[in-house]
C-alpha cells in the first residue's frame, strides 16, 4: 500500500531539464531516503510533492487519490534551508506555523507545551527566537513540523548541521514516529544514516531516477560476490586454498585472529569456497560482504556519469 | 480553511507591537502639533517685546514720519554722532539705530538699521513702508497740486479679493484658495509618505521572510500569493491604524494646546459657527473700515479661512484619502513585494526600488504646481494615471473634482492594482525561492511566465 506516488514528474527551468520523468512510489509506514549528489533535483523533487512549485508535467497521488490542495494538511515538511522569524517569540512563532497547518489555536498551544515540556524548552516560550542557539533552533523546527501529526513527513537534510547527540535523538524521533504509523521521506548525503534507517530508498542524478526499491533487496543486488572470513590459522595456507575461481583480496589481523577478503569470480559458489577454506584453516566466521549504501552510491553515480558522457 | 487571516493578524500584531510604531504613534501628533503651535505661539511671543530704536536722522527731514506702534518705538536723537552710539551700543539698550543719511531722498540704499541682532522683517518693512510713502508723498508735492493732501488720502485703497465657487448645481460656496491649497497638499504629501513608509515596510518583509529562509516553511501550508496578499493586507492596516492615531491625537493636542495658549482663538466646529456669525454680523460700514484697517484685513483673512475649513467637506476628504491609500497602496506594496522578493538581501533592493519610486517623487515635485492650479492638464493627466494618481488627485480633491474624471481615475486605479497585485504575485512566488545571483529585470519577467 503506498501513500504517495509521482508519474513521470517533468520539471523544466530555463536552461536545463531539473527532474526528467521521475515516477517513485513510497509505500505506507516506510521511511524512504531520496539520495542523489549535489543538484541531482531532490530538493526539486521535495517542492513538487510539498506544491510548492508545480511540474511541467506528470501527476502526483496522495493515499490513492489525485493530488488536491488540501492534502497539504497531512504533509510535514522541514526544508533543507530552513530559518524562523528572529525577532519572533518562540511559543508566539511555534504557535503561528502551526496554526498555519490547519491545527485549532487550543489545540496547537496543548500540543506545544507537552513538546516543549519533553524537549525542556518551556522556559523559552517567550524568548526570541535569536536567543536560542542553533540547536535549540532546530529542534523547534522539528517539533513545529510535526505537530500536526502528519500522515507523510518530508524532511531534506534532516541530519545537516547537527551535532552528534542530536541527531541521534532526530533518528530516534523519526523510529518513533514511524513506529505510530507515518510515512517519512528524507533526502540526505549520509549513507550511514540511510542504511540505518531508509526501508526504500531512490536514487537520482541529472533529474533522472538511477535506482529505486527495498534497501536489501538493492543491497543484494549490488553484491560483489566478497566474502570476509574470520580464521585462525597461518595467512600463508588460506593462499593455497585459491584456485581459479576465487580471488584473496586482503588479509588482515584482528586481535588474536586473521580476516581475508575473498572474492569469488563465479557466482553462487559459497559452499565450495568454504569447504575449500576448512581443509586449509580453522573458519570462525563467514560472511557474504554486501556492498554500502556508500559503494553503492558512488558506483551508480558514477557509471550513469560514463553513460552520460559516451 | 482559510489561512489568510491568521496572516494578516500576525503581520499586523508584530508591527503594532514594535518599540518603533509606538514612538512614531507618540512623536508623529506631537510633531504635527508642535507645527501648528509653535509658529502661532512664537509669533505671539514676538509681539510682547517692545522694541526701542534711536534715529539719527541727518537729513532732518523725516523726525516723526514713521509712526510708532505697541511695540515699536523710536527716539530721535539730534547732535549725536553715529560712531558714538554705535560704540555705545550695547549700554544704551536700544533694539537698533536707524540712520538715515542726507541724501536718503535720493539713494535708495543710504537708510541704514544698526543693531546687533538680525532685525525683524516686520520692523524692516514697517520702516521700509512709511520712508517710502513719506518721500513718494514729497515728490508728488513738488509738482504742486492742488488738494494734494485729499487725492492722496482719497486714493488710499486695500483689496482684499474673496473668492467664491460657484458648484454644478449653482450653489456659492465661499471658498479660501489658500486653506484649500493647504489641506490638498497636506494630503498629498501624507498620501506620498504613507505609501512609501507602508511600501518598504512590505518590501522589508518580504526579504526578511527570505534571507531568514522561513519562507519554505510558510509556502508549504500556503500559497505564495496567499502569504504575499496577508502581508500586504496586514501592513496596510498598520498604515491605516497609525494614521488614526495621528489624526485623533493631533488633534486632541492642538485643542489642548489651544485651549492652553491662545483661549481666546478656540476653534471646535460649533465655536467656528458662532464666530463666522459674529464677524458677519459686524457692521461693514465704510469708515470704520478705514479707520480698523490692518485689523479688519486679518478678520477678512480669519473670515475667509475659517468659510472655507466650514465648506471643506471633510468625509469626503477622509473617504477619498483612504480609497486612494488603499488603491495606491496596493499597487506599490504589490511592487515593492516582488522586489523583496527577487532579491537576497535589503542593500540589494535599491536599484529596483528607484523606477518604484520615481512616479511617487514626481507626483510630489508637481504637487506644489497643482494645488496653484488644479484644473489644468497636468493635473488632469497626473490625477488620471494610476502610478500619481493617489498623491495629484488628493491635492484636487478639496477644489472639487468632476465626478467622470473622478470615476475615470478610481476606476484606472483599481485595475491598475489589481494587475499589478497579479504580476508582483507571478514574480514573488518564483523570486522567493531563488537565491544566488540577482536576477535582471528580464529574469523577472521570464518568471511570470512559470507555471506554478
């Protein structure tokens, strides 16, 4: 079941082609990471669905039906450039977006203050904006966001610009509100964050989609056929163990023990690799290496980079 | 749900709110009022002082020629020499020394006012005044003419012109060119300030809303031009509330002030009544006329002025400035929006405010020309065009304006405002999320064509 989904999304602007017929679908409850490098049209892409320009061309469809203007209500959105009224007090201003989002002002001020209460900010409901430091900032940007308990949250560079323990407690409130059933779309550069966290990811460059789907299942199908095995032993014997099929990529000490990296040239030949391996040394572990989100990343970017080019 | 208003409300509620709006709300009536009072109360002030000057008269012929009024009075020294007095100056305690040359007849520059302060333009025209006739008297007498005294007595003449307008339906009004010249380019100048205060001030927060980058946060609940349109709403009622509290409490503190320093020149409307009664309920007899000259010059003025304030139909007056605020207003703020909008910061906004600004500079440059004349084709054709409309038509509109041309103006107006409101809405809701580079003006026209 999916809440949201784009048609052959076309966004022109006047010198180049920003999104070229980008279709994704994000299913319901997941959390779906929008990779691509710098100007890929994420951004782009995170107006379109937040209406705030519209495409040249294609179609947009909200919990299956064709996007209206009202479906905004139930979308959560916490751009990438993101900033509040300095000058404004904080309980006035938090009070004021929320409102803006269709909450009642009875409502919204109840909301407020449990929020603020759990983030221990109460005492800044009436201070300016500019007082508050950056962090501080940030997370009443995030609570402005979600406080009208969106169905669909979209957030672009959730994690930029924060320190480490916040953006751990930012993960652990996008895990939460997952869990009470939204949807969160996020753009980011962290691989790590997206292995983390994404259950679907689609990756874009050039306003093109390069790849979309379950995480594991890309993973899998990005394999290089590496296996790390863990052993003890002599390094020299596990060199006797490669024959034309497998090739020894590293070897590495790890406390008392030695871990290689085997590549196996052919596909679907673990058992022989490691019946291959235990006449030679004492196996401890043996695991198929799958790529990261990282390798992955920079091998589809760059491969649609060479076909671009040709 | 309608989101509009919860934007008009905040826009207007911070601006009410800032330090600034309330001193301005505190100093702009005292301000005002201290233009009204002071003058009347500094020329006042003047008349208690009497002012003693010696003459050193060596033509002997001009001893008592120049009459002495309350509070001017004059020695005249014989035998005494100038360089003494001068030197003397300070312990004699005389407000001047008027030496009059022998050849005064003749030279027109030998007539000399010594004093160790600048002297008083009345005191000098006073002077001026009765040498001259004194010695054009003379002349005339050395042609020997008979009865000379009577004829020049006889040709004595005061004008005082009143003027009166005669209304389509053939109605007299009494009218005083001076106070309708007054009211009309108050207005004009009021409307000039109001639209371009209330102008920067939207400008100014449209490029806050950007450079703070929050605007991505509000177009994502709103539309682009919903938030433009709240904005420019909001801060027109700030326009609006601060000029009410203008008008009120300037005038509650002339009428203070009034009631305070001059009792006797009390001018609430009722009073204003009975007093233009009671001046035309003077007697207008010819010799008293004469004999009261200079004070029946100033009741003639008071008389005409305080006709004209009478016939001044001020609702108009008050309608008409709040329909051409409003139209004017919302054709500059839509202009002045699209510009915040296209830029990334306030010290950028200059080169496109200059083109905005130029019609509001030129209304007030033909202002001053139009209260003289207000029915000649530069004002017909400024009052006409949208763009000066606002500020050249409030400068007609206390002389009476024809209603087509009136209804060809407001109507000129409107549509101006509304296209314009539609422009600057194409230009905002694409300028507010470009950052970088200023665009050019052609840029800016591209994007009116985008699809939102």
């Amino acid at each position: 079941m999916e809440i949201f989904r784009t048609e052959n999304i076309v966004k022109r602007f006047s010198n180049h082609v920003a999104l070229d017929r980008i279709s994704v679908s994000v299913p319901k409850g997941s959390i779906y990471g929008l990779l691509g490098p710098n100007g890929a049209g994420k951004t782009t892409l995170l107006r379109i669905i937040n209406q705030i320009t519209a495409p040249d061309e294609g179609e947009l469809f909200f919990d299956g039906h064709k996007f209206t203007g009202e479906d905004i209500f139930h979308i959560g959105y916490l751009p990438e450039e993101r900033g509040l009224y300095k000058k404004m007090k904080v309980g006035e201003q938090a009070l004021y977006l929320v409102q803006l989002k269709g909450l009642p002002k009875k409502e919204a001020i109840r909301r407020l203050k449990e929020w603020f209460e759990k983030f221990e900010i109460i005492s800044w409901w009436n201070r300016k904006v500019e007082e508050l430091s950056k962090g501080m900032q940030q997370k009443l940007q995030f609570v402005i966001t979600i406080l009208h308990k969106p169905e669909l949250l979209i957030f672009d560079e959730p994690f930029s610009g924060f320190d480490p323990i916040n953006a751990d407690m930012l993960k652990n409130e996008i895990l939460t509100l997952k869990k009470e059933g939204a949807t969160i779309i996020f753009s980011t550069h962290d691989m790590g964050s997206v292995e983390e966290l994404c259950d679907h990811i689609t990756l874009i460059d050039n306003g093109q989609k390069l790849i979309e789907g379950n995480i594991a299942t890309i993973r899998k199908q990005y394999r290089s056929n590496i296996y790390r095995v863990c052993f003890s032993g002599d390094p020299e014997s596990i060199k006797q163990a490669m024959d034309g099929r497998y090739g020894l990529l590293d070897i590495s000490a790890e406390e008392d023990n030695q871990v290689a990296r085997i590549q196996s040239l052919k596909p679907s030949v673990d058992n022989d690799l490691l019946a291959a391996l235990i006449q030679k040394v004492q196996v401890l572990s043996f695991n198929e290496e799958l790529p990261g989100m990282h390798d992955i990343f920079i091998r589809v970017v760059s491969e649609a980079k060479k076909n671009n080019t040709r | 749900m309608n989101r509009i208003p919860i934007i008009i409300a905040r826009e207007y509620l911070i601006r009410v709110r800032k330090k600034s709006f309330i001193i301005m709300s505190i100093l702009g009536p005292v301000l005002f009022a201290a233009m009204m009072i002071i003058p009347a109360w500094l020329s006042q002030l003047k008349e208690t002082d009497v002012k003693k000057i010696a003459i050193v008269d060596s033509s002997h012929v001009f001893y008592k020629v120049i009459p002495e009024t309350e509070f001017l009075k004059f020695d005249y020294l014989e035998n005494i020499s100038i360089d003494v007095l001068k030197r003397n100056f300070k312990n004699l305690g005389y407000y001047g020394i008027l030496y009059i040359s022998p050849i005064a007849t003749y030279d027109p520059n030998s007539v000399i006012l010594y004093s160790d302060k600048q002297p008083s333009l009345d005191t000098k025209m006073h002077i001026n005044k009765y040498l001259e006739e004194y010695i054009r008297d003379q002349k005339l007498k050395t042609y020997n003419i008979k009865n000379l005294d009577e004829i020049l007595k006889g040709v004595k003449t005061t004008i005082n012109v009143r003027t009166i307008k005669i209304s389509e339906e053939g109605e007299e009004k009494e009218s005083s060119t001076g106070i309708m010249m007054a009211v009309g380019y108050i207005c004009g100048i009021l409307m000039y300030m109001f639209l371009i205060f209330c102008g920067t001030m939207v400008m100014r927060g449209v490029v806050e809303e950007k450079t703070s980058r929050i605007v991505e946060v509000i177009i994502s609940s709103v539309k682009p031009f919903q938030l433009m349109f709240g904005k420019i709403v909001g801060i027109a009622m700030v326009g609006l509330t601060q000029l009410m509290i203008w008008i009120v409490s300037t005038f509650i503190l002339v009428s203070v002030a009034q009631a305070v320093f001059f009792p006797q020149f009390r001018l609430t409307p009722t009073e204003q009544v009975t007093t233009q009664d009671i001046m035309s309920a003077t007697p207008a007899d010819g010799s008293q006329n004469v004999q009261s000259n200079a004070q029946s010059e100033e009741m003639n003025q008071l008389r005409d002025a305080l006709g004209t304030l009478k016939n001044i139909n001020f609702a108009v007056i008050i309608l008409t400035f709040l329909f051409y605020f409003m139209g004017g207003y919302l054709l500059y703020a839509s202009l002045f929006a699209a510009v915040g909008a296209a830029v990334d910061s306030e010290t950028d906004t200059q080169q496109f405010v200059f083109p905005i600004l130029l019609p509001l500079i030129l209304g007030i440059i033909v202002l001053f020309s139009i209260t003289n004349n207000p029915d000649s084709p530069i004002s017909f054709w400024f009052s006409i065009i949208p763009f000066t409309s606002p500020i050249v038509m409030m400068a007609r509109i206390p002389f009476g304006v024809p209603w087509p041309e009136f209804f060809l103006s407001a109507g000129l107006l409107v549509a101006f405002f509304i296209g314009a409101t539609w422009l600057a809405g194409k230009i905002y809701r694409t300028g507010i999320l470009m950052y970088g580079k200023k665009p050019t003006l052609k840029e800016m026209l591209r994007w009116i064509t985008y699809k939102t």
